[in-house]
C-alpha cells in the first residue's frame, strides 16, 4: 500500500515545487498534477523532477486528444529519463542512480471532455474507449522502441510510423488510464499499469471499479496483483469541516455538469444531487446549484476534519480496494498541514 497526493501549481510554481518536496520528506509515494488550463503538466512535472530525488511523479491526466502519441511518447521518453538526474543514490535498484536507470514517471492518460477537447482543442471524442487502446497501445510501443501497430493502418485515428532514434526506450515506463465508466475501468484493466479516478467514492470503487478492473485483467490472463488504482482523494485538515465542504461544492459545480461524470454519478447513487442541480440550473440559481451537492455525497468523497477523520478518509479508499489514495487540496484550506495529517494514513 502507498500513498500520494496531487499538487498542482496554482498561482505559485515555487510554492507547488515546495509542496512536493514536502511530500517527499514526508514519504509519499508518489505526486501528480493535474492538466487543465493553467501550466502545461508536463513542462510541471520536469520543474518537480529537477528539485526531487525519490518521489514518483505523474500526470492526473494528459487528455490523449492534445497531442498525437508520437509526440506523447517521445516527450515521456525525454522526462522519464530525466527523473533519473536527481535520482537518490541506490534508487535505481543497483546502488547507482544513472542515465539508464528506471525513471520516475507516471504517464497518466485520459479521454478528457466535448467542451476541452472540441472547445479547446479544436479535436473529437467519437470512440473514447476505442481511440483510448489505439493511443496507449501506440505510446507503449514507441517507449518500448518497437513499431506502432497503427503503421501503415487505414482505419487508424492516429497512424504513425514513428520511432525513436538517438535515445534509449524505456520499456518500464508505467501507463495509467483515467477512468469512470465500466467500459473504460475494464480498457485500463486490461491495457493499463494502473486507473486514475476523480469523483469515484469508496463504494462505488468497491462495487463497480473492482468488479470491472478485475474483468479486464482476467480478459488479458492477469490478476490485480501490481495493478495501481489510484483515486483523488480531496482532503483538508481542519477544524471545522463546513468551510471546506462550501469550498468543495462551489469546485465541483463543473463536474456536476459534464455528462461523464453525471452518468457515474447516477450509477454511484448520487441521481437526488443530480436532479436537485438540474432543476436549479433551470431556473438560473446558482446557490441552490451548489447546495444540490449534498453533505452526503462530501462525506462520502472526502477527507475532512482533525488528523483521525483525514486519516479515516484515506482509510474508507483503501478498505474498498485502492493500493494508492492520492490526496489532494480543498481550496481556501492549508494543505500544507492535510499533507502532514494524512501522511501516517
């Protein structure tokens, strides 16, 4: 069992880089960053490298509809060998910490949404769990130096004939998939090194996230055995968990209005919230919107509270199944003091 955290960069790159080595010193496992519209995840997650020497360092996630898997690939290649610059000594599994060591990199990939990847990105989800095999299936390739099996391919979303030339592949390194609904938990189950998830509470990880990660490693002849489910936990050490919870419902009003994460939140038991956000859509009011989002469904997501009630946040994730809870920042709370909280969960 491990345990991370997400820290994106906000306002401060400095203060972002100081919460990971934070982290670091605390013992996570392993960090992630998130890729919306601020700074780009992958130029972040290079700064995060070159200040760290042990901690994992991911995407939470890429949307695979910004860049093709060509340059997807060769840009992990690059930052996972250079996570092995600042490498602690021994943490290369030989006693050395070397260019040719394993790297540090978690490349997290996701499908994303219409309004990013239309409006942002000039793009199209038709086929996202189609599209999501063809393009980790292409990146795993290109890492392992191998031929893209999209090579010559007719029906292909993105054919490629691109290797690597003048740098060595890098064959261990690990590809998450996010995921929310059952056909893309059984894609990363099969395909995948491990699942992000966002939104997904401890029991619909238990009821619907295993059942279906197990289903796509049994398709593919494994186990869950090395499989990392890796969910956000949104988390805040603090005295009274009100300001937090105001804090959250007013961050996740977007979310309650993207139709991938409606649709979980349905099948999670949550259709009274989304009904209620509905109607007060409809009639244009935003305060009744964001108490749609009931103390319930908080209480069910988040770790709130003292250190014991951070903590038994965590703890909810880990008895449903999760080998790796990453906790994450509430706005307008200190998650310097939530990483010091959760860090003996």
């Amino acid at each position: 069992m491990s345990l991370g955290c997400f820290v994106s960069t906000g306002r401060s790159l400095e203060q972002a880089i100081e919460r990971v080595q934070q982290a670091e010193a605390l013992g996570y496992e392993s960090a992630y960053v998130t890729h919306i519209a601020g700074r780009e995840s992958l130029t972040v997650l290079t700064a995060y490298a070159m200040r760290t020497s042990r901690i994992r360092l991911g995407t939470g996630v890429v949307p695979i509809y910004t860049r093709t898997p060509a340059t997807m690939a060769q840009t992990a290649v690059t930052l996972d060998e250079l996570t092995t610059l600042t490498m602690a000594e021994g943490e290369d599994g030989d006693g050395t910490a070397s260019v040719g060591a394993h790297g540090r990199l978690t490349l997290g990939l996701g499908v994303s949404h219409r309004p990013v990847v239309e409006g942002w990105h000039g793009q199209t989800i038709d086929k996202p769990v189609a599209e999501m095999r063809e393009y980790v299936g292409t990146v795993r390739a290109i890492v392992r130096g191998e031929d893209p099996p999209t090579q010559g391919s007719a029906d292909a979303k993105w054919p490629t004939g691109f290797r690597l030339a003048g740098l060595d592949p890098r064959p261990e390194l690990k590809i998450y998939v996010a995921a929310l609904s059952p056909a893309m938990l059984r894609l990363a189950g099969e395909i995948a090194d491990g699942v992000l998830l966002w939104l997904c509470t401890p029991p619909y990880i238990r009821d619907v996230v295993m059942p279906e990660l197990r289903a796509g490693r049994e398709k593919a002849g494994r186990s869950l055995d090395g499989f990392d489910i890796v969910p956000a936990v949104p988390a805040a050490h603090v005295a009274d968990p009100s300001d937090a919870h105001a804090s959250m419902r007013r961050e996740l009003l977007t979310y309650f209005g993207l139709p991938f994460y409606r649709a979980m939140l349905e099948r999670s038991g949550f259709e009274d919230e989304i009904a209620g956000y509905d109607a007060a859509a409809a009639r244009g009011d935003g305060d009744a919107m964001k108490a749609a989002i009931s103390t319930r469904f908080l209480d069910e997501l988040a770790a709130v509270g003292e250190v014991d009630a951070v903590r038994a946040g965590v703890a909810r994730y880990r008895g449903a199944g999760a080998t790796s809870p990453c906790v994450g920042p509430i706005s307008r709370t200190d998650f310097a003091a939530t990483l010091e909280a959760a860090a003996g969960a």
